[in-house]
C-alpha cells in the first residue's frame, strides 16, 4: 500500500502542475485555503485540513483537496509540491518504511526520529530526472498520520519536511 501511495504522489506531482487550472485559465477544483496570504509572501501559515480536522503550516499560496483515495487532505504549494496527508491505517515502522524505499534504489536515505514519530528523507534520479522523497509519520491525539510527497528539488523537500512538522 505504501508503494502504491509513493507512486501515486510521485504521478501528482508530476501532473499537478499541468492540471492546476483549467483550459479557461480558471482556478483548479481545488479549494484555495482562505486564511492564506497574499501570493508571493513565503512565511508558513496555518491551513486547515478539512478530512483530518487538523491543521498544516505551509509557505506561499496553498490549494487543498481531496487527497488521492479520499481518505485524507492535498495540499499543493509551490514550495511543497503536492503534500499528502492522511490517518494512516496500517503505519510503517520506520524499518519498514526503509525496506519500502529500497524499491526506489534510494540515495542519500536520511531518518530521523521524532517525539511522536520519524521523518524518512531520500532521492533517486529516475526516467523523469531527480526525484526527492519524503515521508513523515506523526502520532497526535492517538491516531497516527502519514505526510508525504515526492518532489524535484531539495529545497521543496526540505519545505515539505518542515510543513510535515507543524501538523496539528
């Protein structure tokens, strides 16, 4: 399953951009977090998840959807690409989720643990160029959350980290 969720968020990202308005030049079926500021201001703020009644801090203009599956919150931003967020029902120890990113031939692979849970960081080059993993599993008010995406650069690997920190 979590395979299937790597795959699936590395073709979101990919397509994402390309889908992110319609031929009209209209926004995406995505709903624009409200409480957002002004494009082009960079400081993290808070976003709320709307599945997860929870909330993210992430920078610059968001869109939250649907996440892929329904059961859980997208959150697209150009500094994070395309973030997943999800209750996770069958969670990965951080072993596991290592075995997972051997199918990637992982370079790079970085864990850290966390209070409540662990980061999994890593890259591969693939047919589409670099590819930088991310996966954050957090345990808050007894259920736990899986906050991923796959992104082309370290720097918005680094910013989905740090928006994956800050869930609440």
């Amino acid at each position: 399953m979590s395979r299937l969720f790597t795959i699936s968020t590395l073709v979101v990202v990919v397509l994402a951009p390309a889908c992110s308005k319609k031929e009209s030049g209209a926004p995406s079926a995505g709903k624009p977090a409200d409480d957002k500021p002004a494009a082009g201001d960079d400081k993290p703020a808070p976003t709320k998840l709307p599945h997860l009644g929870r909330q993210i801090d992430v920078p610059g203009e968001v869109t939250v959807s649907d996440a892929i599956g329904g059961d859980g919150d997208m959150v697209q931003a150009s500094a994070v690409g395309a973030l997943q967020i999800e209750a996770w029902k069958t969670p990965q120890s951080l072993d596991e989720a290592k075995d997972d990113a051997k199918a990637f031939t992982p370079k790079h692979l970085q864990a850290d643990k966390l209070a409540d849970g662990y980061v999994l960081t890593y890259d591969n080059v693939g047919s589409m160029g670099a590819n930088f993993f991310v996966v954050v599993r957090r345990e808050i008010g007894g259920k736990v959350y899986k906050c991923g995406t796959t992104v082309d650069t370290a720097e918005a690997s680094k910013a989905a980290v740090e928006a994956c920190k800050t869930l609440r």
